[in-house]
C-alpha cells in the first residue's frame, strides 16, 4: 500500500486547489477572454482590416500603440492561465514583461495624444482635440495607476488580480466606442479617429459599458463571498470619479495649459 500522510493523502499525489480558490482563478481567464474578445471586435474591422488590406493610413506610432495594446490582453490570458495551472514561477517571470510592456503603453498612450492634438489642430478642430484628448490621457493614466497598484499587491492575490482584471477594463473604451460606431453610426459619418473629434460627455457611453464588466465581477464577488473585495470598490470609485471629473475639467485653464505643453513637446 503506498504510505500516506495524516489526511490520507498519497505522498507525491497532486493536491487540488479548494474549489473555491480554483472557481475564482477561472472566472479570471474567463474575464481575461472577454476583455481580449472586446478589443478584437473594436479594433478589426477599423484597424487590423485596413493595415492588412494596406488600407490605413496613419503615422507609425499609430502601429506601435495597437502592437503594443494589442500585446496586453494576450499577456493578460497568458497570466490568468498560468495562474490557474499553478506555474507561479512563470506567473512571477512573465510579470516582469507585464511592467515593461504597461510603461511602453503609457509613453506610447501618450505619445498618441500628442499626435491626435497635432492632427486635430491641422485641421481646424484644435478646441475640440484639445477637450478630447482628456479622454485617451486619463484612459491610459488610470490604466498605468492601476497596474502599479496591482504590482504593489503582488504578494496579496486577492488584491492583485482584481487590480489586474480592473486594469485590462480600463483600455476597453475605445474599442467599444468602435463597436457601437460600425453597429449605430450613420452610413456616411466620420470613424473615430477621423474629422471632428466627439465630445468628452460623448465618451461616458463606452466608459460605463466597460465598468459593466467590472459590476459582473463585483456581482459576482458579491455572491460567492458574501461582499464586494474592496479593492473593486477602490478601483470602481477612482474609474466613475475619473471618467465624470474630466468632462468640466477639460474645459478648464488648467487643462488648457496641459495641452499647450503637449502641443509644445510635439511641436
């Protein structure tokens, strides 16, 4: 008979994961599909389409922010997989890549915004690039603060992934903006990205879908453990404060002043 421990398990057999431990790290690939699934619907049929069919026309940092953003759902699946197989040592590896490509993000995010405040400024529409561009700046600032956080609470599991989930949702906006344009827009309108930019209460729309997904996983935190992990409350609150604060505040001389800077870094 094999030896066996007190608990009668057979020395060298695997030990399975509490169910509930198991059951969260799958909802957490699951989510990381969603979210990956998202992104491809938005950004298809309006960028990989036209860069395959030599189509697009944009500047080259265009393709280095959607290389780059492109990059990261696929990270974050990677993660939640290797997380669910227990391969925390190529969890913990890949994680270093996964602060390398989030700085890479931010500067090209950045990068991005002074390119759309030069191109809007070209042609004619220089308030309206200057008040939208709000958008996309405090997109990828939040991003970047959550994954910070996220890599603060790297030995805090519970703390980390949740930030990691709340972060991928985050750059989720802009695709969906993308999907409602190809489902709702008129025949005839502007793409994002082209003619006049919409406005920043314009964006709430996508903004809010997007938290959808973060609710589902509150919901389902709320069900399984009996309360919402506080940090989706910290990382919910900081997103609806965000995304509502930046429609007056893109009108102010403060954010007038940011953007001249921006011009001027540009320029």
């Amino acid at each position: 008979m094999p030896k066996t421990t007190v608990v009668g398990v057979p020395l060298g057999a695997p030990v399975a994961l509490p169910m509930s431990r198991a059951d969260e790290r799958q909802f957490y690939v699951r989510m990381a599909y969603v979210c990956a699934l998202v992104a491809i619907a938005g950004f298809i049929p309006t960028y990989w389409a036209p860069v395959a069919s030599q189509t697009f026309s944009g500047a080259p940092i265009l393709h280095v922010h959607g290389l780059l953003f492109s990059a990261w759902p696929v990270l974050f699946i990677t993660q939640a997989r290797l997380a669910v197989a227990r391969r925390f040592e190529h969890h913990r590896a890949i994680g270093f890549a996964g602060i390398s490509l989030a700085t890479a993000m931010f500067f090209a995010g950045v990068a991005v915004v002074i390119h759309s405040l030069d191109v809007g400024s070209s042609g004619g529409y220089e308030p309206q690039s200057r008040a939208f561009a709000i958008v996309p700046l405090s997109i990828v600032v939040s991003f970047t603060c959550l994954v910070a956080s996220a890599m603060a609470n790297v030995r805090r599991p519970d703390v980390h992934m949740r930030l990691m989930l709340a972060a991928s949702i985050t750059i989720l906006p802009p695709a969906i903006a993308r999907i409602l344009f190809l489902l709702l827009a008129p025949e005839g309108m502007a793409a994002p990205g082209q003619g006049e930019p919409p406005t920043v209460a314009f964006a709430l729309g996508p903004s809010f879908l997007a938290n959808g997904l973060l609710l589902i996983a509150m919901i389902r935190d709320w069900r399984k453990r009996g309360s919402v992990h506080s940090a989706y409350v910290t990382a919910g609150v900081f997103l609806v404060v965000v995304q509502i604060a930046r429609i007056p505040f893109s009108a102010s001389p403060t954010w007038h002043a940011i953007t001249s800077w921006l011009l001027h870094i540009g320029g």
